[in-house]
C-alpha cells in the first residue's frame, strides 16, 4: 500500500464509530451554521471588503536556487538530502523542506459531527422534505413543488427559524461545475419558497456539488438520491 | 488560417524562444522538443547494495530500492527509453567507479547511456547516514562523463533516486526534470476532504489540513511554496484561502459570500483568477495579489468558472455555459477577447492550459455520456480524446513539462489518481487507498 495510512487511521476508524452515513442516513451529512457568528467576528471586516488584505505577496520573479540542480560532475563532492517534504523547496539545502503535517486534529472533526448532528434532529423534528432534480437539471419537479409547499408552511408557522438550503449534484461531471450546478439547484429552491411566502432574509444557500453525497454508489437510484435541494434547519446562535 | 491563428502561433513560437533561452542548455533542447524526438536509450546496470544497504522495513536493501525508483523515473521522464541490457547483449561483471568492460560494447547495440551506482551506509557515520554514488557513462564519447554523490537518512532513498533522475534528464535536455514534483490533492477522512501533498509518483503523502470539513481544489503558487483552495468555513461559506506548505500557516485571499472557487495564480504569481457568485451569479474576478485590488472579467448570467492561465500569463482559459451546457472558453487576462474554443458535445469543463502552451486540456462528456479526458490546441484546430471506457475522470492537471497528466477517475470504483502521458499512453494509478482522493495539481518544475 502507498499511501501510508497510519497518521489518519485513528480519525478514519473514529469516524467509522461515529457512524459513516450509509446511503438511507442522509442528515449526517448535511452541514450547519453554529459557528457561523464566531466566523463572522473572526474575519472581522474582510468578508465585508470581500478579500482578506494581509496575505503574502505570490509574485514570483526565477526559480529559487536552493533546490536546483547542480549537474554531473566528474569528481562529484557530496550533496547532503534533507527531508523528502513538501516541495515547498526554498528553506535552504538541496533537499525539500518538511511540510507540517497537520494533526489529525480529532476536535474539529467531532465538533463539525456534533453540529452537523444537531441540525439534523431540528431538520427531522421539524419534518422538512427535500427536492429532487433530474439529470444536468435545476428545475424544480411538480413533486418538488408539492414537498416545498410542506416546507414554506412549516417556515411560515415558525418565523425565527433560519433555514439553510444546500444543493447537491450527483458523482457525474466535474467537481468545479457541480458546485455552480449545485448553487443553481439551492437557489431554484430558495426562489421557490420566496414564491410561497417565506421571508428571504430566513434563507440561506450553499453548495456542496459533488462533494457531500447521501450515497456512494454508482447507479441511477443513488445518482437521483445526490441530486437535491437539501433544507437544514440552523440550529446556531 | 485566421488571422487569430497566426497571432497564436506567433505567440507559440516567441514563448518557445524564451523558453529555451532560460534553459541553460539551448542545443539539447531544441532537440527534445522537437516533435521527432527520439528518446535517448539508457540501461541502468545496477545499484549496488554496499554495507550495512538494508532498509529499515528489511525486505528490500536500499540499493535494490533506490534502483527501482531510478529506473520508473527514468521511464516516466520520457526523455529516455529504459532498455535492458542482458537482451542488448551487455553483461555486466563488476560494478566500481570505473566503467565495466562490457559497456565498449554498448554503442554497437544501440545504447547511447549506462548508467550504475551503489548505495549503503556510510562507514564511520551515524548508523543512519545512507550514502549513494551514481556514475554515467556515454557511449558517444565512450567516457564516465560524471556523477553524483548524496548522502542522509535512509529517509531520503527515494528522493536520492529522484534527484539522481533528474540530473539525467537536466543534462540531456536542460530541462530540470518532473522526478522531484510534487501533487497536491484532496482525501477523504471520514465525512471531510481534507488538502494532502505527495512526490509525483504517488508516495510520501502528507496531510495538510484538518479541519474536518471540506477542502477543495487545491493550486499551487508558481515558487511552490503555497497552495491556494476552497474552504468551507463554517460549512456554510466557501472562501477561498492559502496555506503555505513549510509552516501550515493560513491565510484568508477571499471571503466574499457566496460561491469562491477554483482559485488559480497567474505564472508570475501576480495575479489571482477565481470564480464567485457573491454579485449573484459565478463570474470570473482577478485579484492583485500584491495591492489586493479586485477586477470583475466577465459579466453575464450564465455560471462562468474554472479559469486556467496560459503559460504566458496573457490569456485564460474557462468553464462558461452561457450557451445552456458547460463550454471552454479563451479570453485575455483583462475580460476582453471573449471566444468559444469546445463546440463538439453538450459538456466540456474543466480545463487546464499545457505549461508548454500547445494543449489544453479538459473534460468532455461523450455521447455516451461517459466524462473522459480530452485536449485541443488552442487555436481548435486539433482535439483529441484521450481517455476512454468506465468512470467519471476529472480534474486534469499538466505535468510542468508538459509531457504528462495527472486526473481523477472513478474507473477502479472510489476515486483515485491517475497519471497518464499527454498522447494517451502510459496510464498508470497513483493513488491506492482510502475512500476518496481527487482534484490533484501536479506542482511546477524546481
């Protein structure tokens, strides 16, 4: 085996504990927004400006020297090899620099499981249904308007709930279209509930394209199971 | 030919002058490059295991190991063609600083490069201190025409292999070599997809993150010291942040609301392309990476993604589907020469322009409705589809000799990596465990 597994193999089997949604558990997999005010005050004024303003400059003017090769040589002095790192190759030496290997860091991944939890059993308990779409689409179905129709009444009989509606694409195409894709179908379905009544300002989307699926298989019925709108309640301060 | 066509080829040819005159080798160069290039046939007679050659895990001695990774780099260099010398009729009796005998012989059969070494433990040293000798011997002028020697931990044998195969291929066509690349890319622990780094032939991977929720798509800075991505923060917004690879320090480049993915620098790291939806619907922005300034490129109300440099920093490439399914499009760096590039299917995506500047390569939806690899010059004259059969292939990333590509495929079921020359041939998996690896960004040549 290559890859050696070893680092994360804790965090893996823990998640396996936890309970790895099977195709039938999808809220386990849906996501949340506890933290969102936290965020918010943690970026500070960057998400209004729209870019943060203190990273690095990228600009890069030649290849950095420190990694270069040094040719053949007749009488060839020796040449020390430090840590088969990261790539990033300007610290110095002929070798790579040692990349930090992140911590199986266990908090946050229990945190986003416990958050990701709580809102599936606000999501239950409040009986929301989710929409379907078909192939390459983003139209909402009639069966999709009837399950809505459920969901904007439940909204308006609770008007201080936030509700977050994450779209969803099946395994086919690419990654990066699936997430435009996957804005388009939340966003179809966040018109929708407008159209019924709910306040826009309790609606909120993001898009998980291909990358959170309900079901890993690769046929039709688990295909047609990952195109969705997906309503969460926010369970946040 | 249009007169946009003569304006690329014109752009090809002046890129390829600068090219060559920054290798430090222009002769041998050109000789590569040239579309009847014939690789160099090369035998590796051995590495020798010295003293004390046993590696730590005890199976294999160093010098064994050492030999394998020469002999797979020097066969994915495509420079070379690996022969093997017994069928040649080269019998090698003693491997010594010295070239053997029997290489005389070897000009007659063909072989234009031997080359052979040893590796074991340093006597006199810490017990861990490996040393290895490579030793090159041409045919040509029927000489040792020099040689390599490095040492240090045990835990450097492949990289000893690799920096070794690269002086090969540095000294044969200047160019610096792919056998020290690295690709960056996406695993899955559990429920989140977190950012790993990796050497180019799908070992050493290293963890990144660990945020426990999704990281996306990562690219790297041209001096390879960073990876730019997508970040959920909160798993409610995506940003688009950079975390340097020597210290794991991060940094926030956009966090604008709504959609921010597909984050690309310019070759000259000046520039960032992304794509947001924070105005309403995904459209292209560049950001200055030094006074921050922001620029919108496009404005329109399809969804317009997945911006790719060309080698020049002058033009991108992009995902739009403006015209119902996702195309290719060419625009310059400034939003303006907007034209279509894919017209054959319903979905092309996905594209990533060739270092060398001749392919772009992208994923095309056949009429199968199978998502294969494919590449067109960019003036679409020419296409090719390069991948064929079962799976979702994704995310094609260039080899920063432009000789090779590296994607995803679902082929073999989960999503692992794959690596696969820009002809077609060669298709090989990179990646074998864990449930889910993808998004791979083969990094630039140091």
């Amino acid at each position: 085996m290559k890859m050696s597994p070893a680092s994360y193999l804790p965090l893996i089997l823990g998640v396996i504990v936890l309970g790895i949604p099977a195709c039938s558990k999808k809220a386990v997999r849906s996501g949340g927004d506890t933290q969102a005010l936290q965020g918010e005050m943690a970026k500070g004024g960057t998400a209004k400006e729209g870019t943060g303003s203190s990273f690095p400059d990228t600009s890069f003017s030649g290849r950095d020297d420190s990694n270069s090769l040094r040719g053949l040589d007749r009488n060839p002095s020796e040449e020390r090899l430090s840590g088969n790192g990261s790539g990033a190759g300007n610290q110095g030496g002929t070798g790579h620099s040692n990349a930090v290997i992140a911590k199986a860091d266990s908090g946050a991944a229990a945190r986003q499981l416990a958050e990701i939890r709580a809102e599936q059993v606000a999501s239950v308990s409040a009986g929301l249904r989710d929409v379907f779409f078909t192939y390459d689409s983003f139209s909402i179905t009639d069966e999709g308007r009837h399950a809505l129709s459920g969901d904007a009444e439940w909204a308006r009989s609770n008007p201080y709930a936030q509700l977050k509606i994450e779209g969803h694409c099946d395994e086919r195409g690419t990654s990066a279209y699936n997430l435009v894709l996957g804005e388009k179908r939340a966003k179809a379905v966040r018109n929708y509930l407008v159209e019924l009544g709910v306040t826009p300002t309790h609606l909120s989307v993001v898009s998980y394209g291909k990358e959170r699926p309900f079901c890993t298989e690769h046929t039709e019925s688990c295909y047609s199971q990952n195109r969705r709108g997906h309503l969460v309640v926010k369970t946040g301060k | 030919m249009t007169f946009r066509a003569v304006v690329f080829v014109g752009l090809c040819v002046s890129i390829g002058i600068a090219w060559i005159i920054e290798s430090g080798a222009a002769d041998v160069f050109l000789e590569a490059t040239r579309p009847d290039f014939q690789k160099i046939p090369l035998g590796i007679a051995g590495i020798e295991n010295m003293g004390g050659s046993e590696s730590p895990e005890g199976r294999v001695k160093l010098g064994t190991r050492i030999e394998d990774v020469l002999k797979a780099d020097v066969r994915r260099s495509l420079v070379f063609a690996l022969v093997d010398l017994p069928s040649f009729g080269i019998k090698v009796s003693h491997l010594g600083a010295e070239p053997d005998a029997s290489f005389k012989q070897a000009a007659e059969n063909g072989v234009s490069v031997i080359v052979w070494g040893k590796a074991g433990i340093k006597s006199g040293s810490k017990d861990t201190d490996l040393s290895m000798d490579g030793y090159v011997y041409d045919t040509g002028s029927n000489e040792v025409v020099g040689g390599k020697r490095y040492v240090g931990s045990t835990s450097v044998a492949r990289l000893m292999a690799h920096r070794f195969a690269d002086e090969l291929v540095f000294r044969y066509t200047g160019e610096p070599g792919i056998a020290r690349t690295k690709i960056a890319y996406v695993s899955e622990l559990g429920t989140a997809r977190e950012l790993f780094v990796m050497d180019y032939d799908g070992y050493e991977p290293r963890q990144l993150t660990a945020d426990g929720f999704l990281n996306l798509m990562p690219r790297w800075s041209p001096d390879r010291r960073f990876l730019v991505f997508t970040t959920y923060r909160n798993r409610n917004t995506q940003d688009i942040d950079m975390i340097e690879l020597a210290t794991g320090k991060r940094w926030t480049l956009v966090a604008q609301g709504g959609l921010n993915i597909t984050p690309a620098l310019s070759p000259d790291g000046k520039a960032l392309a992304y794509s947001s939806s924070h105005e309403g619907n995904a459209e292209l922005y560049r950001l200055d990476t030094h006074t921050k300034a922001v620029q919108r490129l496009t404005t329109n109300a399809a969804g317009d993604l997945s911006p790719s440099w060309s080698p020049s920093g002058r033009e991108l490439a992009f995902t739009s589907d403006r015209n119902g399914g996702p195309q290719i499009f060419l625009m310059s760096a400034d939003g303006s020469n907007v034209r279509r590039l894919t017209f054959d299917g319903d979905y092309n995506a996905a594209p990533a322009w060739s270092p060398r500047g001749n392919w772009i390569a992208y994923v095309c939806r056949t009429p199968k409705k199978e998502y294969k690899l494919c590449v067109v010059t960019p003036d679409g004259q020419k296409h090719l589809q390069l991948t064929t059969g079962l799976g979702v292939d994704d995310s094609p990333s260039w080899s920063p000799d432009g000789r090779h590509l590296v994607f995803s495929s679902t082929v073999d079921g989960k999503s692992q990596i794959y690596m696969i020359n820009a002809d077609g041939k060669d298709l090989e998996r990179i990646t074998f465990s864990g449930t889910h690896n993808s998004a791979p960004s083969w990094s630039p040549a140091s």
